[in-house]
C-alpha cells in the first residue's frame, strides 16, 4: 500500500524507544528531540495502522504489533549492514564485517576458540562478537529469531524442529559421563548435583529410567559450578561431555552403563544471515574445528 513504507532511520527510532524503554531516552541516544522521536513513532504508527507502543508513566513498551515490529526492524537493519559489507567486499575481493554468535557457555568456552582463531588468520578483517545465553526456554535460537545474533550454537532435539524462520545445521553429538569425587566409587549415598540448562528433552527420557539417581538433588547455577561441588565431595553428577573438556582435577569421569543419553549440538541461522560470506566462513570453522 502506497505510503506505508518505513525508512531505515524509522527502523532505528523504533528500536531506539523499544531498547531504552522511553521516547526520552531514546531522544538522547539518537541524539534528537523527545518530540521529534515521538512525533516519528507516531507517523510510523499512522502508516502501518496499528499502535506500536504503550505510553505510561513509565515510558513506552511495545505493544504485542510493536514486539513483532521490533524484531522485523532489528533483522532489516542487519541486512542494509551486510549489504553494504557484501557489496564493498565483492569489489575489493575481501571479507570483513560482523558477526554476531550467541552460545552457551561450555559452546563459548570450548567450540568457539578455535573456529575462531582460525578465522581471524585467514579474514582478519572479520570481527566476532559473542553473546553468552542460557540454553533455556527460547535460547541462542531466540537471539538469532530476534535479530540479535546472526549465528547461534544451541541444543535440539532428534524430534524436535527448530524455532519458526530459522534452519538448522548439526555440529556435533556428545555423550553424558558419570562424574564423581576423586576415588569415590560409591555415590549411592551421595545427592544428583544438577543445573537448569541440564534437563532437556533429549535426557528426560533417560532420567526417567535411572531408578538408581537418588531422589535428593541439588541443583546449581551453572555446570562449573557443578564441577566444583563434585569435586569437594558433596555430590555427584551426569554432563555432557562438552562441559568435561577440561575436568576439575578432583573429579573422576566414567562412563554411564548401558545406553547413556547423547546431546545434540546445532547451528542455528536465517535463510538471510546464512548467505553471508563471514558467516559462512564462520560456521565452516566452527565445522572443521568441532
């Protein structure tokens, strides 16, 4: 429909109030009049035909059109970067620009260093960025369904497709490990020391059928935390075999008998971001070096 486009500057006026919670403040990060933010906000509004924002005397909160709008405007945005990038590097026969990763922790610390040393000596002209997510609820998915990372290395299940818009590439399969206190081969007596991001669909089956974990459990913030504790002796735990890369020296890592569960590792992109060249290269990296 004629006249309800919006242009770039729009985009990031709607992502300005959205991030920062008011027309104020986002007046300030744009460097504009609080007027002249809301007076674009609300033209935006007129175009489109919906209410963007809820005003209050707490600022501006996107409504439930305004949230769906944010994210178009983030992922709009990354692609006039890109192209503009692209275009520069097509000319000058180079590959730079940014990409954004969003991982959980034991992927950060363990899959992405290398990949990225790698890139970084072969296009140094490209600069990472990474974004440390909880693998819970939405996760890395969500930041790359939201347009805040271009790539994220997330969990999924066999059965399980990944989140609306976005594709998905396996990186790699890794088994769960029994780990115990140093010489301690007894650990019916201790509790299940467990964390939030370990509890996933492609383990609950097997939890359910190991009558021998105990009932008491303590659950903790985050895997090394739950190494530490191991290690002092106050329980015992079954990771995955990407947090024991580099295992507490006071902790013994055995197998599990019969069929242990096995975690699935994917890369998760946008048909869009996945055309990039530094995104490519990074997700080749990431393949290589997995």
């Amino acid at each position: 429909m004629a006249g309800t486009e919006l242009t770039p500057q729009d985009l990031r006026l709607l992502l300005a109030v959205a991030e920062t919670g008011s027309f104020t403040a986002a007046a300030e990060k744009l460097g504009l009049t609080q007027s002249a933010v809301s007076h674009a906000v609300g033209s935006a509004e007129r175009r489109i035909g919906v209410v963007l924002f809820d005003r209050g005397r707490r600022g501006a909160r996107p409504t439930a059109a305004g949230e769906r709008a944010v994210v178009h405007a983030r992922q709009i945005l990354r692609q006039y970067e890109v192209l503009v990038t692209e275009s520069r590097d097509a000319a000058a026969g180079t590959v730079t620009g940014t990409v954004r990763i969003a991982a959980f922790r034991s992927a950060a610390a363990y899959l992405l260093p290398p990949a990225l040393e790698n890139l970084a000596a072969r296009f140094p002209g490209v600069v990472p960025k990474v974004l440390i997510v909880p693998e819970l609820g939405r996760g890395t998915a969500g930041e790359v369904a939201d347009g805040r990372a271009d790539v994220g290395i997330a969990t999924l299940a066999e059965d399980e497709e990944p989140l609306p818009g976005l594709s998905a590439v396996e990186l790699l399969r890794e088994q769960y490990f029994l780990v115990r206190p140093k010489g301690r081969t007894d650990v019916t007596s201790l509790p299940l020391i467990d964390w939030a991001e370990n509890c996933s669909s492609y383990t609950r089956a097997w939890w359910t059928c190991q009558d021998w974990l105990p009932a008491t459990r303590i659950d903790v913030a985050d895997d090394g935390v739950v190494l530490s504790m191991v290690a002092k002796g106050i329980g015992f735990a079954v990771l995955p075999e990407l947090t024991l890369t580099d295992p507490h020296p006071g902790v013994d890592v055995v197998p599990l008998d019969g069929e242990p569960p096995t975690r699935r590792l994917v890369l998760i992109t946008t048909p869009a971001t996945a055309r990039s060249r530094a995104v490519r290269e990074l997700v080749r990296n990431l393949r290589e070096f997995r």
